[in-house]
C-alpha cells in the first residue's frame, strides 16, 4: 500500500518556534520511518498562494502559539480543501483562549480555578494571594510568574506593564498546590479518542515552567502513575469531555492539578501538544504501542480518512 506524502509545516512567528522546530523535526523524521514520503518546510508564516504550492498530499502542523495552534493556519489550511491533521478553526481558537476555555469547562461542570485578567492599570489583584500569572495565549509555560507573596505580585505586574507583545493578554489565576497530571488524546479514527494512561509531571522545583520542560533535564514524568481510587477514570471522562465540547479532533492534551484533597482542576487545553523528545502526548502513546512513527502515521491516516471537511472559518 502506498502512504500518502505528507507536508509537515513547524517553526512559526510566536515565542514557541524553536519547540516548535524540534517537534517538526522529530515528527518529518518519524513519518520517514513509517515509510511516508514527506515534505518538511521551516517557516515563520505563509500566505494560501504559498501553501497551496507546497506538495502533500496531507499537511501536518506542528507549530505552537497563536498563529500556528490558535486559528489562523487552521482557518488557511481548511479554505486550501486539503486534509490536515489537528482541530478545525474554532477549536483551535477556543482552546487557544485559557479564559474562553474556563467558560466552557464550568459550563460542563469540570472544575478550574478561578482566574481574572490583569489589567495593566490595575496594580491590585482580584484574587488572594498564591496566583499564578500567565498569558492567555500562549503556551509552553511561556511568561509563566508564580506569586506567593506581594512582592512577587507586583513583580509580575510589572513584568505585564512591560510586555509590548501586541494583543498579548495576562490573566492570574488561583494558585492549586499538588500534583500535575496530563491526558493525551489521540483520535480513535470514528468519533472518540484511544485509551490512553494519564502521565504524572514530577518538577525538582515544584513548578512545571519552561526550564523545566525544556532546558534543566531533571524533570521526571511517570507513565500511569498511582493515584487514588477513581482519580484517573475522573480526569479522563472530564478531559474527553471537555474536549469534545471544544471541538478538539485527531490530537490534543488536557493538563490538570490534583489538589491534596485528591480533587483535580482543569488548567488548559493543548490542540497541537508537542513532538519533542520530553513531550508529553508521545510518551503516553507509546504505553499503549504507538511509538512516534505509528503515532504520526495514525494520526495523517485519519485525517485522510475523514469524509467530511471540518468546516469553514465560520464553523
């Protein structure tokens, strides 16, 4: 049987191109190993004229932040009428959104902290102290502040005051001390998601930001991890169900906080998680035999495979 050649676009205009770069890397690589012929192109942005000249048969993304993962390639690939793997516009623009996604979440009765938008003016903040600040859209822990006390509150104030990163928002969210839990979804090929194990993210400094992710090395991340009865089927119905709302299709993650009352919080949703040798949904993949060349060419199989288009921009 002859695959299909797949155009694997990584690298991107926002602050997670060079995770994005590995991933893409990681991903052309695996797709070579399971015998696709591929295409791998770094780019910043592209325009429709652009894309529809490059050749697959299927195009892959595997980039992170707001261009790549939070709307406008998904908009551009869906008007192309060229299978790509990933979620359609919406989703990818709510999933984008941490407070859009808050909303939908207690809609559905999942738990998530609560959380406020910090305002450059507003020096005071609307919740009590711990909090974490974060960007509203962005990932990759990218502008993460943690503040335990005043002094770091006004800190990561003015490190928010400072931020000239056009339509860049802060919000600050109640802080849950406990342990980070993520569900991997991968699409099943008809309408639901694998049966996937949660993973455990284990910090040595107690906080999951980009150092820890990405550059000390000392993070540990334990594959079906013990936790306490009825835990791990509650965090995965709720991130299913979540990201069925969402409209979340072929590929995703789902990070929690399971607080030492053994209640667990929604923090995000990732439509386009990454690829690199420390990510997350890979590892939880291949605990069910799906090493990175099955997974990859899986996830292309079914994007393919789909009858229907997943929408205009309007969907």
């Amino acid at each position: 049987m002859t695959l299909p050649s797949v155009l694997v676009l990584a690298g991107g205009p926002d602050a997670e191109r060079d995770i994005s770069l590995a991933s893409g890397r990681a991903v052309a690589q695996a797709l070579r190993d399971a015998g696709h012929p591929v295409d791998a192109r770094e780019i910043t942005t592209v325009d429709a004229e652009g894309l529809a000249s490059m050749p697959g048969e299927v195009v892959f993304p595997v980039l992170h932040g707001v261009w790549g993962e939070g709307g406008p390639l998904q908009s551009m690939l869906v008007n192309g009428d060229r299978p790509f793997v990933g979620s359609g516009p919406l989703a990818a623009r709510l999933a984008m959104d941490k407070i859009a996604t808050k909303l939908v979440a207690g809609g559905l009765g999942v738990p998530t902290p609560e959380a406020f938008i910090v305002h450059p003016a507003d020096a005071v903040s609307s919740l009590p102290l711990p909090l974490v600040v974060k960007p509203v859209h962005e990932g990759s822990s990218v502008g993460l502040s943690i503040c335990t006390d005043e002094a770091e509150w006004a800190a990561a104030h003015a490190r928010v005051v400072a931020d000239r990163t056009p339509s860049r928002l802060y919000m600050a969210e109640r802080m849950i001390r406990g342990r980070e839990l993520t569900a991997g979804l991968v699409g099943d090929g008809a309408s639901g998601f694998l049966d996937l194990p949660l993973v455990e993210i284990v910090s040595s400094s107690g906080v999951y930001d980009f150092e820890a992710k990405y550059t000390r090395g000392d993070t540990r991340y334990i594959v079906e991890p013990e936790l306490p009865s009825g835990v791990e089927h509650a965090v995965r119905d709720a991130a299913s169900k979540i990201a069925r709302a969402i409209g979340v299709r072929h590929l995703g993650r789902v990070d929690f906080l399971l607080d030492t009352d053994s209640r667990f919080w929604l923090l995000e949703v990732n439509t386009l998680p990454g690829f690199t040798a420390s990510s997350l949904l890979p590892k939880a993949a291949a605990a069910r035999g799906l090493d990175l060349p099955r997974l990859a060419s899986h996830l292309v199989t079914i994007a393919q495979s789909e009858s229907t288009p997943v929408g205009s921009d309007n969907e």
